[in-house]
C-alpha cells in the first residue's frame, strides 16, 4: 500500500499527463496533470476504453500505444488532436511505450502528453495572417498567380517576384515562407534600396569587430539570422556590381564571409527576391549581371498591377472591410451607391497597398454602417477620370460580396471544395455551410 501511495505521489508530481492502459485498452491510471489538461477527473475515465475517451481519428488508425505495442519501444512526439470534456478542440504531443512485467511480457501501454495548442494556435496564426487566405482576387491574371503558389507549395526553389510597388510582393513571399517546408524557420526581409551601399553590404553579410571605423563589435547580418530559413530581398535590381558579385558566390557556394573576416560561414537558406523593374532589361544594360539574374530567376513570378484586375476591387475592399473591422472594433456593413464606381474607375497607381489605404481611410471617416463616397480620400474624387457622373447601382452588402468571392474561387479551382476552402482561408466544413447560406450551384 505504502509502495503505491508512493507512485501516486510521483505521478501526481508529473507536469505531463500520464496515463496507462491494460492489456484491453482500458484506463488503469490516470495522474492530476491529465485530469487538468483534458477536464476529466480520475474517477470519471477509470476502467474506460481510451479510444471512446479521446475520440480522436488517431485512436482508430494510427494509435501512438498501439505502435509501440507492435514495435516494442517507445513511439515519440506524436501531434493528436482530442476533444476535452468541454467539448473543445486540444492539441496535444504524446510519447508512448509498452509497460512489461518482471518476465518481460507486455502487460499495457504507457502514455505521456502535453498540452500545445498554444504553439499550435500560433501557428495557425502565422500562417492565416501570411499565408494564402490574405492574398485575394479570382481574375483570370490572379489564377495564374495561385497556379504558382501551388506548384511552388513545399518546394525550396529560389522565386524572383515582379511587380509594381504596392502589389504584395512580400505577402507572396511570407506565403511562400508560411506554407513552405521552412515554415517553423526564420522568415528575414530587407529593402535593398532603403540602405546606403556601405551599410547594404553589413546588413546583409555582416561584419567583424575593427573591420572599419565604427565596427566596435560583431554584427550579425541577415543571411546568418535567416540561417535554416527564408531570406526575402526586395527591390534587388538596386544592388549595386559589388554586392552583386558576393551574391552570386553565396548562391554558388552557400557560404558568407562577414565584412572584415577572412572565415567562411555556412549557410542554408531558401532565397525569394522581389523588384519592380525589369530585372532583365537591367542585365541587356549591363546594370545587372546575366549570370546573377539566371541564379535569382529559377521561377520568376509576375504580379499584376490592380488596374490591370479591376474585376478583384469588389473582393479585396470586402477583404479589407473584415480586416479594419475587427482591428477597429467596427461593424461596417459594405459601401453604398456610387462607391464602386469610383473605385473601379480610378486608376490605383500605388496598387493593393493604396486601396488597403483608402479603405482605412473611409473607416475612420464613415458615420453609418456602409461607406459612402463622401467617405473617401479627396484623390480619389477629385481625379480627373472618377469626377464624372455615373449611373447609381445597388448597395453592396457583406454577404452580397462574400458570395461572388466564394464563387469566383469555386470557379477557379475547377469547383474542387478543398482547394477553394484552401485559398479563401477557411476550412471544408465552413465552406460548405457558406455554400448551403447562399445557395451556391442550386
């Protein structure tokens, strides 16, 4: 008795959830630390079978005891999802190995886990808010976009994006980063023409403590702090010869040498680089070195200027409207008569990045539930081709734009559920629910 009370004092101890099973999966032991992580207390789930406990798909196919059952020693690091008592969804990381008698027969199993659905969550996090589900628009050119997106999906392929300045260049590269098999990695960005040449060069190799006046210590550059991740250079076509050469040799020999140092440092990283210049007409200039330019264009990725996929305002303004909505804590409904049309009309030389603008704009201005036009930046009133008279058309509403949305990316992805509920950044269950809401191909 006094052995047992011991055990239990241990097991109670246990920061992790401990629980074992007997040679019928039934629930033998069940310590504090799983009774706080699941919501079930000890006397609730004794003598239990764990697969009617957990109700996990696991349970039936890919059971973590089982496995070390059949291998003979412990199975690690297995990522389930169950459900508490509460009903809610949980994360949890288990370990699991069989339990023996003193001749070695196999008499349960034992498993430990842990709670992560923080970790979880946050990744979740990092890839809805970088991932896919924030790059918006169903034309034909954006098709063309997400065509890429899914064939570059986990691969480590060097991309050159090019686009004009507000196009999201650097959101394609984080979704590239997010949903890519460095995901759990570094995601590091620089601006190449924000930096003088002298400073480009240290931020990017870094460099050595007296390897000129000023260097009074070590500094780190970027391609060390990226190391094992992805390393976004936008507007690339600024470097300068120099630059340009140590670039090449760090693609060739995926190793860097900091600025007054004569030792190499390896490096493993994916590289994504982004212009808005014609990088090749630069190379035909001898602006910019051919060799480079072939290294850093393995994919070369175009991006469309918004004037040239008006048909997307309606679905980025809708994607917009949610975004402000909930930073806000406001409840804008949609855009009134005449709102569109100016939108439509105007000419977005600053692209996405100056629409996103714009509709911050009118949230801070707007006094009812929709947007009116009076509720714009005076630029987009006051141009020379959006002043004119147009016809009034109906109010668009929320729901009104969340279907063409749903549609539109139903039609792109040739009706596939998943794909679609893939690129709008909700999952099958939600999108079937949307589908039913609006009556969608009935």
């Amino acid at each position: 008795m006094e052995n047992n009370h011991l055990l239990e004092s241990i097991l109670n101890s246990i920061s992790e959830g401990v629980m074992t099973l007997d040679k019928d999966w039934r629930i033998a032991s069940w310590n504090r630390a799983a009774e706080k992580i699941t919501g079930y207390f000890r006397e609730e789930v004794l003598g239990t079978e764990c697969s009617k406990l957990f109700k996990s798909p696991i349970c039936r196919e890919n059971c973590p005891v089982d496995r070390a059952l059949s291998c003979g020693h412990p199975y690690q690091d297995v990522e389930v999802a169950i459900r508490n008592k509460s009903n809610e969804v949980i994360h949890l990381m288990v370990n699991a190995a069989p339990l023996y008698d003193r001749d070695g027969i196999i008499i349960g199993g034992l498993e430990t886990f842990r709670d992560v659905s923080q970790s979880h969550w946050m990744q979740e996090e990092l890839e809805r808010h970088y991932g896919y589900d924030n790059i918006v628009g169903g034309s034909q050119s954006m098709r063309k976009v997400y065509e890429s997106l899914d064939a570059l999906m986990n691969t480590d392929t060097t991309v050159l994006i090019q686009g004009e300045s507000g196009t999201g260049k650097e959101l394609i590269a984080r979704a590239l980063h997010f949903c890519g098999p460095r995901k759990d990695k570094a995601f590091v960005a620089i601006n190449c023409s924000a930096l003088p040449e002298g400073v480009l060069e240290t931020e990017l190799f870094g460099h050595v403590k007296g390897a000129f006046t000023g260097a009074i210590r070590n500094h780190v550059g970027k391609f060390e702090l990226a190391n094992g991740g992805t390393l976004f250079l936008d507007e690339i076509g600024e470097i300068n010869p120099a630059i340009q050469v140590k670039l090449l040799r760090v693609l060739e020999e995926r190793e860097i040498q900091r600025v007054g140092d004569n030792r190499s440092v390896k490096i493993d990283i994916r590289l994504i680089t982004a212009t808005n210049k014609d990088l090749y007409k630069k190379v035909l200039e001898d602006s910019f070195r051919d060799d480079l330019y072939y290294r850093l264009s393995v994919f070369p990725l175009h991006l469309p200027p918004l004037r040239e996929r008006i048909e997307d305002i309606p679905f980025l303004v809708s994607h917009f409207i949610t975004k402000f909505n909930k930073q806000m804590g406001k409840s804008i409904q949609g855009i009134a008569d005449g709102v569109l049309e100016i939108l439509e009309l105007y000419p977005w030389p600053g692209n996405v990045r100056e629409l996103a603008n714009a509709v911050e704009y009118a949230f801070v201005h707007a006094r009812s539930s929709l947007i009116h036009p009076g509720d714009l930046p005076a630029r987009l009133l006051n141009s020379p081709i959006t002043s004119h008279e147009r016809p009034a058309k109906t109010p668009m509403n929320l729901d009104a734009v969340e279907r063409q949305i749903i549609v539109k990316a139903l039609e792109a992805a040739d009706w596939k559920k998943s794909v679609a509920a893939s690129r709008l950044g909700m999952s099958r269950a939600t999108l079937w629910r949307k589908i039913e809401k609006y009556h969608i191909g009935q």
